[in-house]
C-alpha cells in the first residue's frame, strides 16, 4: 500500500487492511479446508444428521466470516479513499 500523504489515519487504515488481508487468506483455506473434508468423507459411513448438519453449518460460518472481512475490506478501502480526499484538501 503507497502512501499518498502524510496521515496517521492512511497509516491505520493501511495496517488494518494488511491485517484483514491476512484474515481473508486464512478464511479462504479455512473454507478450502472444510470443503474438502466434506467432499472426502464417506456420507455412507458418516451418515448421522447430526454429523452432516455440523459439518453444513460450519461451511456456513466460514462463507460468512470470509463476506464480513470483504466488506471490512471494502469499508476501509472507502475510507482510504475519503482520508486521501480529505489530506489532499488540506494539504
């Protein structure tokens, strides 16, 4: 991330979407992960519903966590953008 000004708001923002980019990488294998562990088991010798809707509504909870860090990461980049505005106008 380049800075464009001088501004301890830019710096916050730049290290809160490193941050975010880190936890949406992770989201993602996590995701990965389960995807496949739910591909690979044998449903015929796991087929307690018990076991099929625990697996279903973690992939459920991963799906959402890797939406909210996108959106995390979509209202940072708007606030980048409004900070740049704002310490451009006044500088």
């Amino acid at each position: 991330m380049y800075r464009y000004t001088q501004s301890p708001t830019l710096d916050a923002i730049a290290v809160a979407r490193g941050l975010l980019d880190v936890a949406d990488g992770d989201a993602d294998a996590l995701r990965g992960t389960v995807v496949a562990l739910a591909d690979a088991t044998d449903w015929q010798a796991r087929a307690t519903a018990g076991y099929c809707a625990g697996i279903a509504a973690l992939a459920g909870d991963v799906r959402m966590l890797a939406g909210r860090i996108a959106s995390a990461l979509l209202d940072l980049a708007i606030a980048e953008r409004l900070e740049v505005a704002r310490a451009g106008a006044e500088g």
